[in-house]
C-alpha cells in the first residue's frame, strides 16, 4: 500500500509501501501474509479493522466470515451496510493519503483496489453493487496509525491479493 501525505500547497512526503515497511519488522513478503487470529487476538484484530474502515475507535464494525476476512459495516440510520472482503484488497494498488489543508482541517484517504470484490452496497440483505475498488475518507489525522492498523491486519489474520505486476 502507497503512503503519503498532502497538504493544500502539494507538498508530499515520500511515498513507500506501506506493507513493505511496516512489514519489514516481522513478516516476509512473499506474496500473502497471513497469520491465525487467537482469542487474544481477535479484540485487537476487530479493533484494528473498525479504525481503518471507520476512523474511529468507536464502530459498529461486524466480522462476517474470517476466512475470507469479511466484515460489515453498517450505515447509521438504516438497515444496509457496507461490506468489505479485506483479502482481495491487492496492497501494491492501494495508497493510503493524509491530507490537510490551510484551515487545518485533517483527514486520511484511503483507496482500496483489488482483483476482485472489495466493496458491496447490502440493501436488505441483497448485494446492490459490488467493485474491485473503494475510496475512503476517514475522518482522522492519525494517519501514522491508519498506516500501522493495515500492517497489523495483514500480519494477523487477513491475506492481501498480489498483482503480478
């Protein structure tokens, strides 16, 4: 995943991998990273998993199937949802961007790209719309911890997609 930040006078850090290095401490990248999520493990993983998706500590983030690190997020005041397949998320294509602008306003901006499935509109509990990709503006300046909350999901439990290229 591609990390970098952006300021209204365009001013760039330098971009990276964001799992090559945050990786780099203590799981190969090889072409999958996967882990086994424990008990233990499984309050940290769904925590992780509600910061990146929503931004905020505080979600109602849902797993649906850790096989396929499937969760579901749903939309405040209704009865659909956003649902998100974490393992077809291919980090190579993928950039995570803090912004910030002359009012001082912050946030992170995610895009998500992959093979396959990403994101699903669920209406009624029926599939509505499904896309390889998914734009998200988190609504926090903590970017450095965006950036380690995906490092984390990856080297615990979720497998990312590799594009050959």
């Amino acid at each position: 995943m591609t990390t970098e930040t952006h300021s209204d006078r365009a001013t760039r850090a330098r971009p990276g991998l964001l799992m090559c290095a945050a990786l780099a401490g203590g799981v190969a990248m090889s072409g999958t990273a996967s882990a086994k999520v424990t008990n233990s493990g499984a309050d940290a993983m769904l925590q992780a998993v509600t910061f990146v998706l929503t931004g905020s500590d505080v979600g109602d983030v849902r797993l649906i199937d850790p096989a396929t690190c499937t969760y579901d997020v749903p939309i405040v005041g209704s009865t659909n949802t956003m649902r998100y397949h974490l393992n077809n998320v291919d980090i190579r294509r993928s950039t995570v961007v803090g912004y910030h602008n002359a009012l001082n306003d912050q946030w992170t901006q995610v895009e998500l790209r992959g093979p396959s499935v990403i994101y699903e509109f669920i209406q009624d509990g029926r599939s509505m719309s499904q896309t390889s990709q998914s734009s998200m503006r988190l609504g926090t300046a903590e970017f450095e911890r965006v950036k380690r909350a995906w490092s984390y999901i990856y080297s615990h439990g979720c497998r990312y997609s590799a594009s050959p290229f």
